[in-house]
C-alpha cells in the first residue's frame, strides 16, 4: 500500500488548472450520491450489487459504486436508467459491455482464455495435492519404516504373545 | 554540502557491498577464514553507509532544502515536521533509500545476533544479502537517485500527497518493508544453505526467526495499511484486492507457508527441498511486489514511479536473483535428504496441507494480479480482474485452511489417529456450529457470510485455546494452570497467532455481511435513524488548517436519549496539491464503530450525508495485532536465545584476528 492513491485524482489536472488560475476549487463528486439512488429499495439495491462488480473506467480499480469520479456517476446513473426501463441484471450488464468492452467488469468472465484464470487454483491445488501424496508414497516406499500388512499383522502377533 | 556527503556515502555502500558479496563468498569456498571474516565488518560498514546517506536525506527535508528536485516536489514549507519526516519514504525515491536501509540493517543484524553461526554458512549468507544491496544500489544510484540537485531552485515545494500526510500512513511503509525487505534474509539463508548442499535441524532454527520477524512485520504493516484505508478512503471498505495489496500480500502468505515448513525441518528433518523453495519464493513475491509498486505496468490505485526504465532495472533484478536462485535450487534440491518419516495422519501431513494451501492461494492471488497483462499480451483482451474473482476464488483456501486448522495444530508428530486428535476439539465444534446457526437464525435473509464466518472464526480461536489448555498435561485443575504460565514462549505464540487468525476471520465476514449503510441528504438541524442510533446534523462550518482548508460538519449520535458521541467528518482541500480528500469521522467501539462521512452541500441547502456502522470493525486490527504479538512471542522463545550450536563446524585455521 506504499504510495499515493487516486481518490480525486482525475479531477486533480483540472483543479490544478483551477488554482493556477486563482478559481475556486470545484468539490469533487462523492461515491453514491443521494440524488442518484431510486425510489424503489428493490431497484436501488439491485443496483448497488451490480455496481460493486463494474469498473470504474477512469480509475484505477475502483468499482463505480465507490468511485469519486465524474464518469463513475454517469455509469451509475445508466445502470438505474436500464434497470428503471426493466432490464434484468443480465441485461443491463450485457447493455454496459457493449458499450465500454468487458474491461468494465471487475469479475472476469470464465469465457475463452479466461478459462485459464479460473482453473488455475483448482488445477494447482490438485497438482499440489498429487505431489504430496507422490512424495509421501515414494519416501515411505524408500524408508522401509513403514511396514507391509503382511508384516503389520506379524508384529501384531509378535505383540500378543 | 550534507546532501552531497549523502549520495557519497551511497556510492562508498555500493563498493562496500561488492566487497561484501564477494570476498566472504570466496573465502568460505577456498576455508579462508580471513576472507570469510570481511563480511562482518562490510555488513556493518555498509549499514552505517546507506544510514548516513538517509540521515542526509532526512535533513534536506527537515530543513526544506529546495535545492533538491525530491524536496521539491514533496514537501512544503508549510507542512506539518512529522510529515516533512515521513515525507522522505513518501515517494520512490525515498523510499528505495529506506529499502536499502533496512536491507543493510538485515544484514548487520546477522552479524550481532549470528554469533552462533559457523563461519562458513554466514560469510555465504552474508555475500548473498551483500549481492541484493549492490542490485538495489546500482537501481538506486543509475535510475533513481534521490540527491539530484535543481539549477534553479523554486521558492517553496509542491507539497506532499495529502492522502499520504496521516500518521497510519507514515508509519505504515516502515513496517511493510521490514516485512518485504527481511525476507531477504531468508532468501540468503535458502542461497547460502544450496551452495552448501546441506539442510539440517540447525538451520531451520536459525532461518526461522528470521521468516518470523519479516512475518511479524508484514502483519503489521499490512493491518497498518487496510485500517488506513478504512479510516481515510471514505467508505470503510479495509480491503480492495488491489495490485499493490495483493504484492504485499502474496510475500505474507508464502512467508506463513514457510514459517510452518521451517518448523518442520527444525524438528524433523523433513520438507527440506520445500523449505528452500519456499524461502526462494517468498522473496520472489517480495521483488514481484517492487516491481508492481515500481514499474507502472499494472494500474493500481497506488501511483508510483510510473518509469518502465526502472520496471525493466526491476524486472532484470527478479530475474537474476530468481533464476540465479532456482538454478541453484535444481541442481542442488537432490541432495537435501529428508531424515524424518511421518505417517500419512500425522502433524507433518497437516502442515503439508497447510503449506499446499497458503502457497496456492498465493499464487491464486498473484494469476489475478497479473492476468490483466497477460490477457493483453497474449490474448489481446483487455480485461480487469477485481474484487469479485478474488473473493470468488481466494476464500475457498480461507474456509479450508481454517477448518483443518485446529485438527493439524493438535495432531502428533509422525504419526497420529485423527478421531483421537478430534476428541478434544468436539465440544468447540458443536459450540463453533451452535452459534452459527445462532448467527444463521438472528439475521434472516442475508448472505451466508456471516454465519460461516462465526463457526470458523470460533473454531479457529477455540482450537487454540483448546491446543494451549491440552499442552498443560493431565492432573489436577491448580497444577494445570500452574503449568500453563510455565509452558514455553513458543506454544503461546502458537496458540495467540492461531486465535487472532480465528477473530480476524471472523471480522471480515461480519463487516462484510452485516454493515449497516445509509446515504441522504440531510438540512443543518435535521435528524435521521440509523441502526439503533439517532444521528442529528448540528452544523456545516468552513475551518482552516495549516496547509489546507476544510468544511467541516458536526454530528451528534444518539441512543435512546444519551449522546453516544459528537463526530466530525471533513472535507479537505489541500490547494498546494490541488487535491481533496475525505476525512470520515468514526466513533470507534468494541461492537461497532458509527462512521460518518459528510459529502457536497445540495440545492435545497441540505448535506448529503453518508453513515455506516461497522460490526466488529476492530476486531479485524485487533485479530491482525494478536497473530503479530504471536509471532513475537514465539520469536522470543528460549530456543532461539540459547545458543542453537547443533552444527558449530570446526574452525579451520586461525581466527581472523
């Protein structure tokens, strides 16, 4: 976490013009805003979950539901807009996808190549998996510590007696 | 003058530490002790070197000499001293200077504690530390030199980062780069023990705490970091799975892999080979790290250089260390024979399985981080990998690492019978699953996150209490307690670290599935409800601080008729910078904490107003704290204060001296 964040950060050029030239300094726009949120509950949250997986195109990482910038709001207001004209979920992500390529969703579609992505900690898990119990089976084979059933059921005899 | 005695004292750490990586190097190949014992001295040299050139550095800050282009452009006449101070690691420059501080101070640290080290093993372990510091001081001297003098200086500087002037943040780099840096240490162990061809007991004693301290540190400065954002982005979100999060991350998680196997070659002779991958590897995630803070190549929300001159400087590093490293470790990995035998039920395996799991979650982590760029690069798709797939794809590990976990700690070495190690652990199960079902029955319809959150987190911390309780033996209940003070450092570590993992886990979940959030405009004078609290906006006012101005409002929390708490959340303009930032103000307390944030005023002369309140929001720090305080105590245990000598190989020849 070493470094600057981007909080304001597009809005930064322009306010440094601002001050340059002795303006007042605009506020920034804040995450969800009051104005922006839609009457029906249902709809609203609807929204906001789908908000959580968009990207914030500007930004660095951020989702539109949390960004500042100017661009995440108008994304936010689209998205209510869609959803208010009775798409589905499906439907009004698919709307944004269109318009700005699939770098809008922060949740990767496990399509094409990104099958890749998805598969790659299952798929290492059970190769770490494999290794082990390789590994296991062929230093028990190696050590001799381990006894055979036939030599487990002897000691057991041996012990008995 | 001071400034240029400064970049002099680099260059002269930068001789120093060739001589460092060589000359002891050499001489534990040809059993030269005269040559094995320069590295001592070089260690200790090249620290006082690189600490004069920071102490330089330091000063031109304090004294804002504009003079300087790093001055300049981060800092300000006006700024307040503490941050004119920690200014000086607030940007690349600096900060690289503070990476090889520490570094530097690794390696002089492995001379005053390393007494009990044969010759051999730390004249190799001091080289190798010393071939890290030439890479990084020729990175720093050929690309990023922070003692570049202006022409003409400017009359005041460009102030620092407002986000970055808070004391969470100031000193949060410190203690990531303790944690990043000291794996270098176990890196150089892992090279030094390759080039020796020999891995025993003792070396898992000495390469342990130092894993531990770098563990210990990153802990901290990661929980540093997430309470930060917490605190200062504005929303309480504490976690973000952003690139430069993950690079910190991905070094914690292999470092807890390696800490666990460690302790299996201490006492077994086991996992050895492993053992040193993972030490290769952990410091591989650290330099991956530095490249992404570094490079620019993956957008993070935290900018830094953005120079792909030094992401290619970076890049070369990793590569030479790394292949240096693994190369060793292929052609060498063969004669590192395991002594121990252990069953397929047994502590070893469970620790295995510990191992498995942290090292693929780790590189789960670092396949989402970096497949953005791959995905352009190859597939010419431009894609983003957020939040969603991380908490899809990393959380499975979470769940079963936390779930094997009180079992495996319980378990025998070499051999165990799991229904006997469970005999224990049954009452914390049925109370783990009894009070999740609680949870499950109190919220009706929200996610199953808080639930599964419960039972693991009380599993986990009851397991622990369970393993520290059951290490008390058998008798009477006095004798046990009595017991119980006099157990060794190592099994409170154990159990403290185990625990604040429980309660760590347990807080995520709980934050992320039962925040209450409310957002509205709200007119000066007007109340509004929140959770059980009433929350009125007494007033908006414009206040000036001392590099910045601030709107800010006054809000007054009640419950049932008592004031709870008055809060003032702000929201600054720091006009030198040009940037404004939200400073949210939080009622902190042992259940919840009511964060308000106040946003821009509307038409009708109201404010929009923005509250949550965050279930367990400290137990997440305080979790992180327990698992850090952990890793102390064990670090603090007796077997790594007396002197460790399994090994001591005769000294051939005369001493040095």
């Amino acid at each position: 976490m070493s470094g600057a964040g981007t909080r304001g950060r597009v809005t930064l050029g322009l306010q440094a013009a601002a001050v340059a030239l002795g303006l007042l300094v605009a506020a920034p726009v804040q995450a969800v805003q009051p104005d922006e949120m839609l009457a029906d509950p249902a709809l609203e949250s609807r929204a906001r979950a789908l908000s959580k997986g968009l990207r914030c195109l500007v930004c660095r990482n951020e989702n539109i539901d949390d960004s500042d910038a100017q661009l995440a709001r108008d994304l936010r207001i689209l998205l209510r807009e869609r959803l208010v004209a009775g798409d589905t979920d499906a439907e009004a992500v698919a709307f944004l996808v269109d318009r700005y390529g699939e770098y809008v969703l922060l949740n990767p579609p496990a399509t094409g190549a990104n099958l890749l992505l998805w598969v790659a900690g299952p798929a290492m898990l059970l190769a770490g998996v494999g290794i082990a119990f390789a590994s296991f089976r062929r230093r028990s084979a190696v050590s001799g510590d381990t006894l055979d059933e036939a030599e487990r059921a002897r000691l057991a005899e041996i012990l008995k007696e | 003058m001071i400034v240029e005695l400064g970049h002099f004292a680099l260059i002269l750490a930068l001789a120093v530490a060739i001589i460092q990586s060589t000359v002891p190097l050499i001489g534990a190949e040809r059993r030269n002790a005269a040559w094995m014992a320069v590295g001592d001295p070089a260690a200790v040299v090249q620290f006082l070197l690189v600490g004069f050139s920071f102490a330089a550095l330091t000063y031109a800050f304090v004294v804002s000499d504009f003079s300087l282009s790093l001055v300049v452009s981060n800092s300000h006449t006006l700024k307040p001293m503490i941050y004119k101070i920690t200014g000086v690691w607030g940007n690349h420059e600096g900060s690289l200077l503070l990476w090889v501080l520490i570094l530097a101070l690794f390696g002089a640290c492995a001379v005053w504690f390393g007494g009990n080290l044969p010759p051999q093993l730390k004249a190799r372990v001091l080289a190798v530390q010393g071939m890290i510091g030439v890479a990084f001081l020729l990175f720093m001297l050929l690309t990023s030199n922070p003692f570049l003098r202006l022409a003409v200086p400017p009359l005041d500087g460009q102030d620092l980062n407002p986000l970055l002037q808070d004391p969470g943040l100031a000193i949060h780099p410190p203690f990531l780069y303790l944690g990043y840096v000291g794996l270098s240490m176990s890196f150089s162990f892992a090279v030094a023990a390759l080039i020796e061809g020999r891995v025993d007991a003792a070396w898992g004693r000495w390469v342990r705490p130092w894993t531990l301290a770098a563990w210990v540190f990153l802990t901290i400065g990661i929980a540093l970091g997430s309470w930060w954002a917490y605190y200062e982005l504005g929303w309480g979100g504490f976690w973000f799975w952003d690139p430069v999060e993950n690079a910190s991350f991905m070094p914690w998680l292999i470092a807890a892999a390696l800490l666990h196997s460690a302790i299996v070659v201490e006492k077994r002779e086991s996992l050895k080979a492993w053992t040193i991958l993972l030490a290769i590897l952990a410091f591989g995630f650290s330099l991956v790290g530095t490249f992404i803070v570094r490079s620019g190549v993956i957008t993070s929300v935290h900018a830094f250089a953005n120079d792909p001159e030094r992401g290619v400087f970076i890049l070369l590093i990793l590569g030479v260390f790394m292949g240096g490293a693994l190369t060793l470790f292929a052609a060498r990995a063969g004669v590192l024979e395991a002594k121990g035998v252990f069953g397929m039920v047994s502590r070893e395996s469970a620790l295995v399985a510990n191992n498995i799991l942290l090292a693929v979650s780790a590189f789960v982590v670092f396949f989402g981080t970096i497949w953005p760029l791959v995905a352009e690069m190859v597939f010419d798709r431009k894609l983003s990998v957020g939040e969603p797939f991380f908490n899809a794809a990393f959380s499975p590990f979470v769940v079963a690492l936390a779930a094997i976990l009180p079992l495996g700690a319980m378990m025998p070495w070499k051999r165990g019978d799991g229904a006997r190690a469970m005999r224990p652990l049954w009452p914390v199960l049925v109370l783990s699953m009894a009070l999740g079902a609680l949870a499950w029955s109190m919220q009706t319809g929200r996610t199953a996150l808080g639930p599964v959150g419960v039972i693991l987190g009380v599993w986990v911390l009851g397991g622990a209490l369970v393993d520290l309780w059951a290490r008390t033996g058998r008798g009477a209940l006095a004798g046990r307690f009595a017991r119980l003070g006099r157990l060794p450092r190592a099994d409170w570590g154990k159990a403290v670290a185990h625990g604040g993992l429980g309660v760590t886990i347990f807080a995520v979940a709980a934050m992320l599935a039962w925040k209450t959030e409310d957002i509205r405009v709200v007119m000066p004078g007007g109340s509004y409800a929140l959770g059980p609290y009433e929350v009125t906006l007494v007033d908006v006012r414009e206040v000036e601080g001392p590099n910045y101005q601030s709107t800010m409002a006054e809000l007054r929390v009640m419950r049932g008729g008592e004031e709870v708490a008055v809060l003032f959340p702000e929201k600054r303009i720091y006009p030198v910078a040009g940037m404004p930032t939200t400073e949210a103000a939080i009622d902190y307390g042992f259940w919840r904490d009511v964060y308000l944030v106040i946003g821009d005023p509307q038409e009708n002369g109201g404010w929009a107003v923005r509250s949550y309140i965050e279930p367990f929001a400290n137990w997440l720090w305080g979790g992180c704290m327990l698992m850090a305080l952990g890793g102390l105590l064990s670090l603090s245990d007796r077997r790594y204060r007396v002197a460790a000598g399994a090994r001591r190989a005769p000294v051939a020849g005369v001493p040095a001296e």
